[in-house]
C-alpha cells in the first residue's frame, strides 16, 4: 500500500482548474513566483520545481495514500479533501498497490514511466465488513443516493459514469440505483447494502489516480487498475434467513496528464464495476466478485440449495452495471453490479497501442 502525504520542503498549495483550459502541466509559472503543474481537474504549484527521483511503491508492494511525500492544505474541485501528492523530477512506478483515505496525484517534472501494474482498486473482503478501499475511496459525498430497499431486497450497484444495476426483488422492491453523476477527480461510488439484519454490504467504488508529467510513459507489463469491490452476500457477516446482497461498486477515476502520453501494447488501463453479492436463504449467499482486470465482477451465483437471488455482473467497456435476481419464495434478492468509472487522456500527442486495454474507452 502507499499512504497519503507527509510534508515536502517547497510545496506551497494546490488550487481548483475544474477542466479549464491552462498551460501548466509543463511546469510553467501562475503569475505569483510559483511552479505549477495540471490544467485540467487539479492544479498544484511548488515554490520550485520537485527534483531527484522516486519509486513507486517507495518500498515493498504496498503503500498508502495517508503517509506521502508531500501534503498541506489541498483542495479540488467539487469538493476539498487532502491530496497525497507525490513529486519528483522522474517517477517509476513498478507493481504494487495503493490503499488510503487520499486521493493519490503523482508529479514528475521530468517524466513518469509505469512499468508494472499499480493496483488503486477497491477489493471485498470476501467476507462480512466493508472490505479495502482504494485511495480516497472509503467515502464520497458526490455520489447519489439510490431508491429505498425494500424488505429483504438487494441494494443497487453503485453509479458513477456507468449506471448500477437494481437490486432484486424479494418481499419488497430491490434497490434502484442513483443517476450517473458528473466526471472529475473523484473516487467511485459504493454500492447499497441489502435489506435485512445482517444483509450485505455494498462494495467500495475504485480509487482516483492522478498522473502530471511532460512525458507519461506506460510500458506494456505497466498499468493502473481503479476497480470497484464487489458486494458481499446476505449473511456474510452471520447467517441469517432472507437478507439481501449489496450491491458492486463502480470504478473510480484515472486522469493522465502531460504534453506526450504513451501507451504501449499490452498496457491495461481499467475501471470497472464490482459483482453484486448474492441473496441469502436459509443459508447465506456468495459474495461478490471483484474485477478481473479490465472485465467487470460477476455476481454472486452459488448453486447451493437454500440460497437467495444471484447477484448481478459489474460493468465493464462502457456497460451498466447488472440487475440483480430476484430472491425466491421470499428468500433475499441479489445485489446489482456496480456501474463503469472513468479514464481521461489529456495530451498534446497521444499515443495508445491497439492492443493496449483502455477500459472504458477514454473519450
């Protein structure tokens, strides 16, 4: 895991852009003596340019967004949380993972290089609980509120680009989803947990992953996942007759920002929807899945005799999420999948491979 952000000597503030046109991802002045970098959804400016160089994650395979190398008082647009904001003349990013209460944004005044996997993804607990939320995802105040669950029904997946899928029906309705909500540096939306005591938990949505460099390199073995978490089954956290399944998280958001971005064959780019967990019966229903890399989660489906509804499949290529099935003779419905994130490209030369996975597409 890498955490969010210590203090780093020079930096001076970051201030809302909120995709307004600029020209400071190069590292060009504001006006005021400083050195800024972004000009789309963040800005952040130093008193200097960063300089020396970093590997990510700085040691292990894990790290988290609470413990960074640069923090202090962040803002972005629409909301204001702490940035963990990591900035070097060059970056490399080699696999590992990131977990944190933080959005992660990562500044090379050089270049940035991804050679392995960085995993910002949300991930189930495959049991009862909420599970491990990716950087900056453990809440979210832009994410909307879906339909009430009603008795023994399963919670909606979560809807950021992509819409969740319904929760099933059992003695009452399932949940429905909330609407689509608008693109911008952000963490995902979690799914809704199911209707009953002990039912469900809704999964995590993916974190946000934040690249600012003249020159973004991915190489083929490289990448960054921004997954949501699937549900877990009615039951999970104790047996318990009837109870619905959450509903799958959406992915989060990955923003890559620089004068010459680069994707190489091979590269995966994702953020996509958790699996809703499944219904439980007289016995309690299978979580659901979290993504396999860039396709969706699948629902919780055991075939076990006394089970709920099955719950539905997360989103993936710009799909919605699934709607989940319906519980029989009262047993809990399912829960629904989570809905696709999103992945923006801000370059003046872009470059990705045809056989590079960019999913969903960025626009």
């Amino acid at each position: 895991m890498v955490a969010s952000c210590g203090w780093v000597a020079g930096f001076k503030d970051v201030q809302p852009w909120n995709d307004a046109p600029g020209t400071g991802t190069d590292g060009s002045g504001d006006g005021g003596g400083s050195v800024c970098y972004g000009s789309n959804y963040v800005q952040v400016c130093f008193d200097s340019a960063p300089t020396g160089s970093q590997t990510l994650p700085p040691s292990g395979s894990s790290f988290m967004s609470t413990s960074c190398f640069a923090g202090g008082n962040v803002t972005y647009t629409p909301s204001s949380p702490t940035l963990c904001i990591i900035p070097a003349a060059d970056v490399t990013i080699d696999a590992g993972s990131v977990t944190g209460a933080q959005p992660l944004v990562v500044i090379g005044a050089n270049s940035i290089t991804v050679n392995g996997i960085l995993d910002a993804s949300s991930h189930s607990s495959g049991g009862g609980g909420s599970g491990t939320a990716g950087p900056g995802a453990g809440s979210s105040s832009l994410c909307g509120s879906g339909g009430t669950v009603g008795t023994n029904g399963g919670g909606a997946g979560g809807s950021y680009v992509g819409v969740g899928g319904a929760g099933g029906a059992s003695t009452g309705g399932g949940g429905t989803a909330a609407a689509a909500i608008a693109v911008g540096f952000h963490p995902g939306c979690r799914g809704e947990s199911g209707n009953g005591n002990n039912s469900g938990h809704g999964g995590y949505g993916g974190g946000a992953v934040y690249l600012i460099s003249p020159m973004i390199i991915i190489n083929g073995s490289g990448g960054i996942l921004a997954n949501g978490a699937g549900g877990t089954g009615g039951g999970a956290d104790d047996n318990c007759t009837d109870c619905g399944g959450g509903g799958g998280g959406t992915g989060g958001t990955i923003v890559l920002e620089g004068t010459t971005v680069t994707i190489a064959s091979g590269a995966q780019l994702c953020s996509v929807g958790g699996g809703g967990g499944q219904g439980a019966g007289t016995q309690q229903g299978q979580n659901g899945h979290d993504p396999m890399v860039c396709v969706g989660g699948s629902g919780g489906n055991s075939i076990s005799a006394g089970v709920g509804g099955s719950g539905g499949a997360g989103g993936d290529t710009g799909t919605d999420g699934q709607v989940g099935a319906a519980g029989a003779s009262g047993s809990g419905g399912g829960g629904g999948g989570g809905g696709v994130g999103a992945i923006r490209i801000f370059a003046t030369t872009k470059s990705i491979s045809g056989t590079a996975s960019v999913v969903p597409p960025a626009p």
